[in-house]
C-alpha cells in the first residue's frame, strides 16, 4: 500500500484549492486535492508541507487532519491522508497540474475528482463549513510568557494554524511580542522570519491600528528583504492598508518597489499580485500612475500562471472603471 497525502487548502474566504491533472498522468484531466507520496523517514505532516512547496510554491500550516481514505485502483493501493491546511497564497505556480480552481466545498458533487479525492470531499462534510480559528481563540495567561529563545524556537516550529492565531493573540495583547515578530520578520532564519511576518499578517486581520505605526518600517524595509515570504505577507498588509494615511514619500517608494517587482522575470506569483493591487491604490490617488500600470500589466501577457492572468484581468477591470470616472468628472 502507498502512503500519500493530500491538503484541503483554503483560502481567507475559505474556498478550497483543487487541481486538474493533465492527459497523460493516472487520471487524465481528473480533479483532486494536491499533494504526493510520503518518503523514507518522513511523516505526514512534513510531507504535506514539501508536496505543496514542491508542486505548487506555496507555503501552508497545518489545521486539522481528517480521518485517512483508502482506495484500491487496481494498478496502486492507497491510503489517502487529508489535511486541512491554510495559505496565504492564492496564487499556486502549476509544476505538475494544467489548471486550478478555488471553490466553495458546496461545489465538491459537481467536481470530476479522481475516486479517492471523492472520498475525501465526502468526509470534509461540516468541516468545511467551519470558520478559521480568530479572535475566540484563546489567549496566553502571563505564565505563558516565553524567553526570547524560546520564542524563536517556538515560532520556527510552527505549523499549525491555531499556532500562529495564537500567537497573533498574544501580539495583539502584548506590544513586546508585537515588537519580536517585526524584529523576526528580518531574521536570515527564513523559517522564523516568515512565520512571524504571517503572524503580523493575522494580527492585521485582527487589528489593523496596531500594524499602522509599523507600516513606515515595513515600507522602508521592502527593496531590502530577501526573504520571499516576508516580502510576500508584507505587500498582503500594505495592499489591505488605506494609502491616503500614507506619506509621498512611502508612497513613492512603494510605488518603486512594486513597478519593480512587477517587470522583474523572477518575482513570486503573489509578490506581483500585491504589487498590482498597491499600485492600482496608488493610481486613486496619482492618475498618471495608471498607465504605467497598464503598460506593465501589458507586459504579463506571456506570464503562464493562470492566478496571473486571472489577477490582471481585475487590475485591468477597474483601471477602465476609474478611467470611465475620471473622464465622467471632466467632462
């Protein structure tokens, strides 16, 4: 019998992602939920986390395991293992699939899934009806309170969902972890420092007037950070900020930054997503950035990722709005 893993994965709107294999795999053009095959000396959990790294360039954390599926194709026996698991990607990069779909569960009977993964949508049942862990979660009592050590340690080990809520929590009750998670977010431990700046991302949700005093140092630091997933939660929290409160200064900086990362051949799917949405901000308040906008989202077109073309389509929707606007008031 062959171990494999798949992942639930949802979105903040708590779709789901599934894929579409292509013709000439086991299943042609058969949907399921990604994931692969466990390898010696590796658990599930990990396994989970490299088949999505690996297949799609996304980083999850781990809510919940279901209950596992086996199903006997007759050429391979499989014992399916589920996870539920959460992203801040929406934008997958395709290595072994030819198409995504991110879909209410509600969807799941209408979907051709492989015969397995029809199991698995059978059991998500309530569970995908269930909210994300947020502010109910249950907050630290001061005993909790870790070294600052342990609090690296802690954090790099992360892989659950309710962990980062949890610490999200904390921060937002605590100024001096909200401090360490900024201060984390720059650390060359690329683990810690993307698990903090998630954690920062939450604590956004959570309570956008705590990230702004931190908004100017998050902006400033951008054109400096290596770290992709930093870089990516960062641009998340800018793009949900409301730019008006922002000086020309961070605004032209930004403004830099994302043009930048927009003609950049090697920028993440996600990093030029949020690069598109703050720039189009930007445009409400600067007219004369929408072109430039339009000429670099015009440069995509040959970009292969349909998160890309799909993301460009909305930039491109709403610059005509705002140009039908604009020409409206000067007539």
């Amino acid at each position: 019998m062959i171990r494999v893993t798949c992942a639930l994965i949802r979105n903040e709107e708590n779709e789901i992602l599934i894929v579409q294999r292509g013709e000439k795999s086991d299943h042609p053009f058969k949907w399921e939920f990604p994931g692969g095959k466990v390898i010696s000396g590796e658990n599930d959990e990990d396994c989970i986390i490299r088949e999505i790294r690996e297949e799609l360039s996304m980083d999850v954390v781990i809510y919940k395991r279901l209950e596992a599926v086996e199903y006997d194709y007759g050429r391979k026996h499989i014992l399916l293992i589920p996870f539920i698991c959460d992203t801040l990607d929406e934008l997958p990069v395709l290595s072994e699939h030819i198409s995504f779909r991110w879909i209410d569960p509600s969807l799941f009977p209408e979907i051709d899934f492989s015969e397995a993964d029809i199991r698995v949508a059978r059991n998500f049942g309530s569970e995908a009806n269930e909210k994300q862990p947020g502010n109910k979660e249950e907050q630290p009592d001061e005993e909790q309170m870790v070294s600052d050590d342990e609090l690296q340690e802690m954090i790099t080990r992360m892989s659950m969902t309710k962990q980062v809520n949890w610490l999200a929590v904390s921060a937002k009750d605590n100024p001096a972890i909200l401090q360490k998670l900024m201060e984390y977010s720059y650390s060359a431990n690329k683990r810690l420092a993307a698990h903090s700046s998630w954690s920062l991302s939450k604590v956004f949700d959570m309570n956008p007037g705590l990230i702004s005093p931190l908004l100017p140092a998050i902006i400033g630091s951008l054109s400096k950070i290596t770290n992709e997933s930093t870089e990516r939660s960062f641009l998340k929290i800018v793009s949900l900020s409301e730019m008006t409160e922002l000086s020309e200064k961070q605004h032209g900086l930004l403004a830099d930054h994302c043009f930048n990362r927009l003609r950049s051949g090697f920028s993440a799917i996600a990093v030029k997503a949020y690069s598109m949405e703050v720039i189009y901000k930007l445009a409400l308040i600067y007219p004369e950035l929408a072109n430039e906008l339009s000429a670099s989202i015009s440069m995509l077109k040959d970009d292969k990722s349909a998160g890309i073309i799909a993301r460009s389509r909305i930039i491109l929707k709403k610059l005509d709005r705002f140009g039908a606007e604009n020409e409206t008031v000067d007539n």
